[in-house]
C-alpha cells in the first residue's frame, strides 16, 4: 500500500472500513444526485404550493359571484311572485280596463256545447289608453284647453 503507513492490529482491521480514493470519488456523482433530486423536490413544492394558492384565490372569487347571483336571483324572484300574486293580477287587469268574464261554456269531446255561457258584466266601460293617457285621464283638464295642436304629435327625442 502506497502513501499509507503500515498498521498493525485493530488499527488494520478499522483501515480497511475506511473508503479508498476510488471509492472517494464514486461517492460524488451519488452525492449529487441526492442535492439534485432535494433541490428538484422543492422547486416542486414550491411551484404546487403557488398552484393550488391561485386555486384557492379563484375559488374565493367563484363563491362570491356565486353568492351575489344567488342574491339577484332570489330577488327576482321575489319581484316575480310580487307581479303574479292574484291581487297584484286583479289590480292590473282593472288599470287596463279588463272585467270579469262571466260563466263559461264548454265542448265535450263528442262537440256539443255544455252550458250556458253569458257575457262578461262591464260594470264601466272597458277603456284602453296609452300608459302616457293613463295619468291625463285622471286628472282635471287643463284651464287653457284652447291651445291648438298639431295633428301629428311629436315624440320627445326624435
């Protein structure tokens, strides 16, 4: 054995546990591979835990606008339910001029006629007017009544 100095005994016996320079030098490449693969590891990591925080990010955003259309929904629903309540039909239909019908007659399936319909009860007369005639009709006519007009009436903001 070069560059080593004799031993004797149990030091001889421990010299041969400790690694030669070739084994030195095998043991590199394994070493940086280990460095390798822990560094690789983290780089990981990191690129998962930045992943799943912008997951967690737009997931937040999701259930927000989730949670707001929920809101807009359940108020247009209330605003339906307001329109179809049967009060809310009944006063409409009489702003517009509609009267009750009155009793229905019905065709059997063989085509004959069953019952005796009867024509709807007009406690007024049915008046239909624009939405804009709608507010003049109630209200008193003007002292200057006397102001001609054009026969073509003019719509604002044409």
């Amino acid at each position: 054995m070069k560059g080593r100095p004799e031993l004797r005994g149990r030091a001889a016996r421990l010299a041969h546990l400790l690694p030669t320079g070739r084994a030195q030098a095998a043991r590199t490449p394994f070493v940086l591979l280990v460095v390798l693969l822990l560094g690789g590891g983290l780089i990981g990591l990191l690129v998962l835990n930045s992943a799943l925080s912008e997951g967690a990010f737009r997931l937040d955003d999701l259930q927000r606008e989730t949670k707001e259309l929920t809101d807009e929904e359940q108020a247009l629903q209330r605003d339906i339910d307001a329109y179809s309540a049967p009060d809310a039909l009944q006063r409409r239909a009489r702003e517009l001029g509609m009267v009750p019908g009155g009793d229905p007659a019905f065709l059997g399936p063989d085509g004959k006629v069953k019952g005796v319909p009867s024509a709807a009860s007009a406690a007024r007369v049915p008046l239909v007017l624009a939405p804009e005639a709608l507010a003049t009709a109630t209200a008193p006519p003007p002292a200057a009544a006397s102001v001609p007009r054009s026969p073509h009436p003019t719509t604002p903001g044409r």
